[in-house]
C-alpha cells in the first residue's frame, strides 16, 4: 500500500515539482491540496521540464474540504515546527498520509489542534529556521518508508569497472 505525501496550498512550483519528483522515486501518491498559485497544465509541465511528472500518481485537491473528505476517518501526520514527537520516533503505516505545510504560513491551526498527537517535528540543530518544504518531505517520506519496509527489496548498483574512469590526475 503506498504511502501519500500532501502539500498544503503550495507556494512556489519548484518544490511542488521536488515533491513530485521525490514521490515517483519512492513509489508514494503526492497530494496538492488548493488553492495553489501555480498551474499544472501540460504546457506548463513540459516548459518546467518535469518529464517524471507522468509517471507520477497524484491528485489536486481543490481546496481543504477536498482534501478532507477524501481523507474521511484517517488520521493524517503533520509536519509541524509545533510537533511534540520527532518524526523519525513516529510508528508508521503502510497507507500512512503525511502533510507538508504551505511554504510561508504553514499548517492551519485548526488541524494542529484537531491532531495535536500526529504533528511531527524535524528537529533542527543549527541557525535556521525552518527546512525547506521539499527536503522536509524528503526526510519524513523516507523515514517512513524505511519504517514500513519499502527498502527490503532494494538492490545495489554496482560500482562501474575501472576502464569507465578517467585516468588519475
């Protein structure tokens, strides 16, 4: 069962495009939940020179009660600067849907408030402050691909033989 990553009213189309790119790699669905400033026609696709974007499962939520009605009964995680768990301590499940904030504002309160105990932290050590959208939601997808086991299958490349490489220096 794949795993879902959802971008809340996404700001700027490079990370939506990072998001999406990251989704097809690990075999997870992305969720865009509108309204997002950007469009996602096929013109506009091909000239962002996002050619996995076909490969890619994913729906656009035209805005939060889209979203949540798609969601009915489950319990999303939330990737939150106001999460009391860190997210590589979170249980994941297969299935698992995982909720990136809007690039400026974040999350709506209300959701924090509605699952205060599924709003997850990525701690932060250093003088920042915050992660970049994209590489937050690379952090979390592959913790929780880790957690439900979507590696066990992976297989090295091998290390190319040495008549490939450039003589040394």
């Amino acid at each position: 069962m794949p795993l879902h990553l959802a971008i809340y009213h996404p700001a700027i189309p490079q990370n939506t495009g990072n998001l999406g790119r990251l989704c097809v790699g690990m075999g997870a669905e992305l969720h865009i939940i509108g309204p997002c400033s950007f469009n996602f026609s096929d013109t506009a696709l091909r000239r962002a020179g996002l050619d996995y974007w076909p490969h890619l499962t994913w729906t656009l939520h035209p805005d939060e009660d889209a979203f949540l009605d798609w969601l009915g009964g489950r319990e999303p995680w939330l990737v939150t600067k106001f999460g009391q768990q860190r997210y590589d301590h979170a249980k994941f499940s297969d299935g698992d849907i995982m909720v990136l904030g809007n690039e400026n504002t974040g999350l709506p309160r209300p959701w924090l408030r509605r699952w205060p105990e599924r709003c997850l932290a990525i701690p932060i050590c250093g003088p920042i402050r915050s992660f970049n959208v994209a590489n937050a939601g690379a952090m979390v997808l592959s913790s929780a691909a880790a957690a439900c086991g979507h590696f066990n299958n992976w297989s090295p490349i091998p290390i190319p033989e040495a008549a490939a490489e450039a003589p040394p220096a």
